[in-house]
C-alpha cells in the first residue's frame, strides 16, 4: 500500500493560515484553508492545492485563519465541504466582511463563496461521513461553538487533526476531550506549546475586579474583543458578575451574537449567554457611542479584539486621554498590530503621546496551553506519528521536545509550508 501523506499548505511554523492536506495516490482530504496578514494587514495565502485532488474538505471553525481561503477552492470545481451548522453560518459572515475589507487582494469574489456554501454537507458531532476511501468524523475542539476536531479514516489509517483547541470548560464552550478516540497520526496545534495559562477563575477575578474599580469612581471601560467568541465570553462574564452594571456591545459582535444564540446545541451555559446578549445593550449609531463616551462607569465591548478597525478605535480614541478610564484587551495581540503597539509601548496609533487611561491585558485565551495539548495527545491511543503545526518557531521546537520526552511518540514532526511528510503506517 502506497505511503500516507501529509502536505503542509499553511500553519508549517506559524501561527494561522492553517492548511493541510491528507492522502495518498494523488487524492487528498483538504484540512482548513485559512489566511494570515502581514504588517500592512495584506492577506496572506495557504500554498495551492489542485481542487481536481481534492476528494473531500472539512473546515474546523470559522476563525478566518482557518477559513479564509477556502472560497479558492471553489473558483473552478466543487468540492464536498464539511462542516458544522454554526461554522457554516458564522463562516459566511465572516468570509463576506473579509471580501468587503480585503477583496482587491483576493483571487475570489462572492459568487465562489456562494457556490462553496452550496457545497457544504452540514454534520453534528460524533457523526461519520465517507468519500470514496475515506471517512471524516467531528469532535468538540472547545475552542469556539461549532468548532471541530476532524479524525479522517483512510483505508483503516486514522489521522487526528485539532485544529484550534481548548480542554477549559467556559461559559460559552464544553472543554475538549478525546477519551477513547484512537488515532495513528496526530496533527496537532501548538500555539501555546511552551506555556501554561493562569486558572480561569483567577484571570476572570482579576478582570472583574478591574472592571469594578474603573466603573465605581466614574470612568468608562473600553474591552476590544474579538467578535467571534471572545466577546460573548467576556459578555457572558460580566452579567454573571455584574449584571446591573451599563455594559454595552458594538460593532460585527451584533451579527455574530445573533448566530451563536440560535444554536443553544452549541453553548455550554445557554441561559447565561442568552440573557447577557438580551439584558446588555447593543450599540445601534453614532448617537449611542457619543452618549457612552460622555456617561460615567459604562463599559463598552467592542470589535476589534487587537484595535485593527471597528467602533474600538473611536472608543479609544475618546476615552484613551483621561485617567479615570481604562482600557482591557482580553484578546491576542499579534505582532504589528495598533493593540501590540499599544502593549508595548503605551501609545496609540498617531496620536504620538503615551495613553493616560488604564491599560490591562488579560489572558482569555481559547487555545489550550503546553498542559492541556499534552493532556489531549496523552488521551489518544495507538499514536505512532505526531506533526506539530499552527506554532512558532521557538515555541514549536520547545514543544516538540516536550512531546517526544511526554507522550513517546515514535515519531514528532515540526514541518515548514511546502513540506511533504511520507509515512508508513
């Protein structure tokens, strides 16, 4: 029997832009097909796999590092596309307003979005689907709802991709958790591979209590948050909490909001997520944003989580100079962004002096950290191969160490795009 192949067209030594494609004989499995932005927040694009090779794609979450591209595929063929009914919807939201933000820099338009959305074969959890030779199955990655794991079986050989991981139970999300799956490849993500996060519960009280703080003597708090996940986490928290507390949300989380309360199958705390979407206040105009800038002790949620665009940058640029105010980042901050600029150096785009409102960030993260991934590749048994993608350099070759002293693998790989991994198994 031929070798199992693993062709790495994203995520090699890197952070995003995941793209893998599994098979053998010519015929492959596509894995995600995401972007990435360089410093002038230019999409970045996974290398190219013929659409005519691929029997079958399936898409972990909605995150635009992972779904990005995948309207590429579908310029000149249909493929079968697999995916949960959230990551459908959230995908298509999501997918649109990169169109409409990054369009002259991609080779597809909206018509191929919506011939790929024609091809989307909806599953569930737990479900198996075959193509031809192979059979592709989702489990919960925890990540964000409808987010998926994807264990592909080929001729009897499984492969296990994560993608985006998180074994942490949250308010809007049920951990990840392999027990009794049973695999002989892992692909597995790494992005925190060579750290371990504070408890949650530890995070969420230091977050809370800053909150507090800024809002009892007055001041407005601005949390940019990603639309997709962090903000309703963040929501979900601060109704828990403080639910008489002004708490307002603004920007894209509106549309996302409304997709993730219509499916209640994929929440953890359903009623808590739902009643802080309802009981806070959406943020309609111009009109409202001017009256939270002007009230005391609100606190405004909004896009976007690393203060690229949306409503956060006229928030910040409204509330940054007075030092009753606070701003909270709860999301990751990649390198070159304004929300890593203003980490790093305490100052705002242009504006040229240091920021005079509070400035926390805190960690949210919804990747698993080094003690959750090893919990997870501990928990699959028959491994003989692990492929260490969606990670760093640095980070990635201290985890693959990890790896191989932990979990005893045969074999653990730290692959760069382009590379093609041949094995026997």
């Amino acid at each position: 029997m031929s070798k199992l192949e693993v062709r790495i067209l994203g995520s090699g030594r890197e952070v995003g832009r995941a793209a893998v494609a599994i098979g053998r004989d010519g015929r492959y499995v596509l894995l995600d097909y995401g972007v990435n932005f360089n410093e002038k927040d230019e999409p970045q694009l996974p290398l190219h796999i013929r659409p005519a090779d691929v029997t079958a794609m399936a898409v972990t979450h909605a995150h635009l590092d992972h779904i990005g591209a995948a309207p590429m595929m579908f310029t000149t063929s249909k493929v079968p596309l697999v995916m949960t009914t959230v990551t459908k919807e959230l995908g298509e939201v999501m997918i649109k307003d990169f169109l409409k933000l990054s369009g002259y820099y991609l080779p597809f338009e909206e018509i191929d979005l919506n011939t790929m959305m024609d091809n989307v074969i909806l599953t569930d959890y737990g479900r198996t689907l075959w193509f031809e030779d192979f059979s592709i199955r989702l489990i919960n990655a925890g990540h964000i709802p409808g987010s998926a794991m994807i264990l592909v079986d080929l001729d009897g050989v499984k492969v296990l991709y994560t993608g985006d991981v998180n074994t942490v139970d949250t308010r809007l999300v049920k951990g990840a958790d392999l027990e009794g799956i049973t695999a002989d490849v892992l692909i597995i993500e790494g992005t925190y591979g060579n750290s371990i996060h504070p408890p949650r519960e530890e995070t969420e009280k230091e977050f809370i209590d800053a909150v507090r703080e800024v809002v009892d003597r007055g001041g407005n708090v601005l949390v940019p948050a990603f639309s997709l996940g962090r903000s309703q986490e963040i929501l979900a928290l601060l109704y828990e909490k403080m639910p008489d507390a002004s708490v307002y949300y603004d920007g894209m989380i509106r549309v996302i909001s409304n997709i993730i309360v219509s499916h209640p199958e994929h929440i953890n705390r359903y009623g808590l997520v739902a009643k802080a979407l309802s009981e806070f206040r959406a943020v309609r105009n111009s009109g409202d944003r001017r009256r939270i800038v002007k009230g005391k002790g609100n606190v405004v949620v909004s896009s976007a989580g690393m203060l690229k665009g949306g409503p956060a940058q006229y928030y910040m640029k409204k509330i940054a100079n007075d030092s009753k105010n606070a701003v909270y980042l709860v999301s990751y901050q990649a390198p070159g962004t304004p929300g890593r600029e203003l980490l790093e150096t305490g100052v705002f785009g242009n504006n040229g002096g240091l920021m005079k409102a509070r400035l926390m960030w805190f960690d949210f993260s919804s990747h698993a950290g080094q003690d959750g991934l090893l919990k997870l590749a501990k928990q699959v048994s028959g491994l003989k191969k692990i492929v260490l993608v969606h990670s760093g350099e640095d980070v990635g070759q201290e985890f693959k160490q990890v790896l191989e002293d932990v979990v005893g693998a045969e074999n653990v790989y730290f692959p760069t795009n382009g590379e093609v991994l041949s094995f026997d198994v």
